[in-house]
C-alpha cells in the first residue's frame, strides 16, 4: 500500500511537472 501511494504521489508530480511545463511552452510560442 505504502508503495502504491508513493507512486501515486510521484505520478501526481511529474503530471504537475508536465503541465507546468506545457504552460511554459505555449507562452513562449504566443509570445
């Protein structure tokens, strides 16, 4: 279970990573 939700906690940031990221990117290509 601990290892479950140790995954789960490390998905939720690089999806978080990812999305900042994106955010990031389409800023610069509007600008």
């Amino acid at each position: 279970m601990l290892l479950k939700v140790k995954d789960l906690l490390q998905l939720k940031d690089l999806l978080q990573l990812l999305r900042n990221y994106k955010v990031t990117i389409n800023h610069q290509v509007v600008t």
